[in-house]
C-alpha cells in the first residue's frame, strides 16, 4: 500500500472542500411576510482528478468550484499546494502538499 493510501484512508468524508475548508453554512429562509425558517447554504462539491507530476499519477479530491478555479491558475496541484500556506489548507492537503514536497527533494 502507498504512503498516499495510507494516509487517506483513514479521513472521513463530509460536505466541505479539501483544500479550501469551505463548510456548510446555514441561515434562514425570509418570506414576503417575513416568516422566517431555516435552511443550509451547501458549498459547490466535485469530485476531481489532477494530474500530479511529481507523484507520477492522478489524485483524487473534492473541491468547491472556486478551488479548481484557484488550483488551474496556480499552475496545477504541485505548485499550488508547495506555494500555498500550511494554515490555509485542509487536512488532506496538507498531507499531500509533505508527500508532494518529499517527492520534490528527490
């Protein structure tokens, strides 16, 4: 098994994007005669492959709309994870920015 698959298999799935963080917001549904009832503002998910160079493969990810749009003006998924802060980025991109980045000593 692949240090990538290792890593991976233990993060759960939920409805927000793996490199931004954006999460579900909610707030409320406002009538004419302004009754009030709540609903859930849920962020633009796709499941997306990128071709990673330095991993020699595709890696899967689900990202908002934005974030692909922010990773294709970045230059691909290698520089943007290695020119994108730790603290800015989710759980499994960060993982995968350190194996991208040990690849990238190599």
């Amino acid at each position: 098994m692949t240090v990538y698959k290792r890593i991976f298999r233990e993060i759960v799935m939920s409805r927000r994007c793996e490199i931004t963080g954006k999460a579900v917001l909610y707030g409320n549904n406002v009538s004419h005669a302004n009754n009030k009832s709540s609903r859930r503002f849920l962020p633009n998910l796709q499941n997306v492959s990128f071709l990673s160079e330095s991993l020699n493969g595709m890696v899967k990810l689900r990202v908002t709309a934005s974030a692909i749009r922010c990773i294709e003006a970045g230059g691909g998924i290698d520089s943007f994870l290695l020119n994108t802060s730790s603290s800015k980025l989710g759980k499994k991109a960060t993982a995968l920015k350190k194996i991208v980045s040990k690849k990238q000593k190599v």
